[in-house]
C-alpha cells in the first residue's frame, strides 16, 4: 500500500507517527509523512517521504502571545490563540496533503491532522485511518482528558458527555480554518457546524491509540474497531552515538536528574533555567537540562549540570534517576518506558491529564503546575522521586511491562487486517 500521514504540532505530536511510519515502511508499505518544515531531517533522518508543510511550528510556539498563553496554562486561551494562528496552517497542511495523497491508498492522520485529512479522504475518495495517543473515544468509564478533573463519582452518562464537550472546543477552535481550507484548496464545501464526527468515513474504519493498557485502561464499552496498541516508540537509527562529553557527564557521578520542558515556551527562559538550578542545589542532585523550543538557558551552569539541546529519549531516560517534564504525551510515554518515576510540571492541554496519570499509577509524586512551579516544591518533588522506593519500584514494574508492548507491530497488524478483510 501507499500511505500519507498528517502530522501537525511539535516533535512530541509528530515523533509517534514517524514511529508508525517506520513500522509501516518496514512492512512493505510505501509512506509520505506530511509535517511541518522543521522536521525534515528527522523524518527523512528515519528514511520515510518528506512531503514539507509551509510555515514552521516552531515560530508560533515561540511567539510573544503563545508564550503568555502557555505560561498561564489556561487552555482555552491556547486553543483561541492557536484559532487565530490556524488559518494559514490548515490551508498550508491542505496543499502538501493534496500533493501527497496523490496516487495514495490510505489516508491517516491524529487529531492534529484529523480535519484536513478527512477532507482530503472526502476529496480523493479514499479511506481513512484514524490514530491518537490521548482517548478519544466517548466512555463511560472515565471523563475526557480536558475534563479529567471531574468527580470519579459521578454517573458515566456525564463521562460520555464530557468527550461530546471536548470535541466541540477543540472543533469550534478550529472550524473556520478547516473551511478555508476546505474552499480555497480542496472546493469542498464547509464541514457541519457540529463537526465531521458523524461522517461515514469515521464510522467503519479502526481507531488506533498509540499508548499502553497499562497507562490507561481499555474501557468495556469500546467496540472491536477501536485498538489500544501500545506505545507507537522511535528508537534512534542505528548508527547514532551520544556525544562524547554527555557519557562522560554520565561515568563521572551517579544517575543524574534529567529536566526538560520540550518545546512549552517561556517569557523568561532565564528566570526558569534560574529556578530549575536552585531546586537542583536544594535536592544536591546533578542534571542533564533540555533546552529546548523552551529557551530554557542560563549563561553559567555548574559541573553538576549538563546541558543539550537534543537527545533521544529512549537512550536518555534509562540512565537518569528520574525525569521532570512538562507532561506532553511523548515525553511521558519515554519516561514510564523507562522505569523511572516522573515529576510532571504541566502546562496546559493535555498535560495536566497525563500528569494525574503519572501520580494515579503512583510512579510519580502529584503534578506541580507550571503557574505554581517553585525551586523549593520542585525540589520536594526530587527528593520523593529518589527516595520513596515503592514509588520507585512501581515505576520499574510499569516500565518493564510497557517494555513488553510492540505498539507499532500491534498498529501495522490492524491496519493490515482491515485491508485484508476488506474494511476499506
């Protein structure tokens, strides 16, 4: 088969899609991942099509107005900056995806890339394969992960409806650039004003969730189309090496701490990097610091602390003491692979969501907020990580089992069942 993946959004949103992609190539099957400019050395890096998107992601997470919106991690402020920000982006993702889909046989795409590629399956008459890594799915067993913070008491008929909810903020956020898209593009006509969800090619094909059953439960009222595969990971290529001065850093002292806050944005990256070193010095602990899209630097670091700019996860987080983050699906996922206890510091979407998970499964301590973030809670954070051993050995337990998940051979097999027994 001929395959065109939407990807859209930063490395973590699009890192689990060159996963699938590489698992698919690896199959057989011919992909064309379609993402933003700014990874085109990863993706083709992996050996997968580059089919680049125009606009680079990276300047509208670091722009003025998104970091204020992220600092205050208020999500419905992201979502409305984002709005106006989204316009230029769906019709640019329209294009490349238009250009890409031709002479395809498949059409997936995540939540990021759910509207235009549904519109381009609309267009070109060709199925769709829908793949997320948060649940998306109504239930009745647990609320929506923008709403994950109601009542585990209350009845699973609110549950169901807090998914309905979710849908419509997310989709209200982004309908008129999915119907400028749609016009100036693809001259189809606007989607319904409710959303697409209800369209036929939604309805008969698999849904695919790129996280582990041990993270989050698969619920019993989901039906046989939806598969929870497992974690879609990216180990890197086979010929990569870490720098000679990081496994130094690494030989010369015990575990470190690794802190990194991917690509959420800081009016003050000084101020932050600032913080992240007195709570280092409180907990008397060493560090790896990811800077980032985050900015986060400081112009003199002590011998305790290390700082890179990139570093694959999947070699990293095994040879730390414990990872603090900001939550993003990605980074978690890397971090309970790994076997060691997370300090989630969220800053909006769905980072709050995965943070609770994070302590729920009592491989973490609670979540700090970014808002509430101080060197002295952080470093209270750190300490419990290290020394609170069921926690720790929780999170090695957990980490061992997710290591026993192939979620991507899991998603390739699906996909390929469907076309064998003729689903699409």
């Amino acid at each position: 088969m001929h395959i065109a993946i939407l990807a859209s959004g930063s490395r973590g949103d699009v890192e689990p899609y060159v996963a699938l992609g590489v698992g698919l190539q690896e199959a057989g099957h011919a992909v064309r991942l379609v993402t933003h400019q700014d990874f085109q050395a990863f993706v083709t890096g992996h050996g997968l099509a580059f089919w680049p998107v125009e606009g680079r992601v990276q300047d509208i997470a670091q722009s003025d107005a998104m970091r204020e919106r992220i600092e205050g991690g208020h999500f419905l402020a992201v979502m409305a900056q984002m709005a106006r920000e989204a316009q230029r982006g769906a019709i640019y993702l329209a294009e490349a995806g238009l250009a890409a889909c031709q002479g395809v046989d498949l059409v997936l795409a995540g939540l990021g890339g759910l509207f235009t590629g549904l519109a381009l399956a609309e267009k070109l008459d060709l199925p769709f394969v829908q793949a997320y890594y948060i649940p998306l799915t109504p239930t009745r067993a647990y609320p929506s992960f923008l709403l994950h913070g109601l009542p585990s008491w209350l009845d699973g008929a609110l549950n169901r409806l807090s998914y309905h909810l979710a849908r419509q903020v997310i989709w209200q956020s982004f309908r008129s650039a999915d119907s400028a898209a749609r016009k100036q593009v693809l001259d189809l006509p606007p989607a319904p004003f409710w959303g697409p969800y209800g369209a036929a090619r939604l309805q008969g094909g698999p849904i695919l969730y790129g996280y582990s059953p041990s993270v989050i439960p698969v619920p019993p009222d989901w039906g046989d189309r939806i598969h929870v595969t497992g974690y879609w990971f990216l180990d890197p290529p086979v010929d990569w090496a870490p720098p000679p001065e990081l496994t130094a850093f690494l030989r010369a002292g015990p575990p470190p701490i690794y802190v990194g806050f991917g690509s959420m944005s800081s009016r003050d990256p000084a101020r932050t990097a600032d913080l992240v070193l007195q709570a280092l010095s409180q907990a008397k602990q060493r560090a790896i610091v990811l800077s980032g899209w985050g900015g986060m630097r400081t112009e003199e670091l002590p011998e305790s602390v290390f700082a890179v700019d990139a570093i694959p996860f999947s070699w990293l987080f095994p040879r730390v003491a414990a990872v603090v983050h900001h939550g993003g699906a990605g980074t978690t996922a890397a971090g309970l692979r790994a076997g060691v206890p997370s300090i989630v510091v969220p800053f909006f979407g769905d980072q709050p969501y995965w943070g609770q998970r994070v302590a729920a499964l009592g491989v973490g301590p609670e979540p700090i907020p970014r808002r509430k973030l101080t060197a002295a809670r952080l470093a209270r954070a750190i300490q419990a990580a290290l020394t609170d051993r069921a926690m720790r050995g929780r999170a090695a337990d957990l980490g061992a089992e997710i290591q026993t998940q192939d979620g991507v051979a899991r998603a390739v097999a699906v996909i390929e069942q469907m076309v064998e027994y003729g689903v699409f």
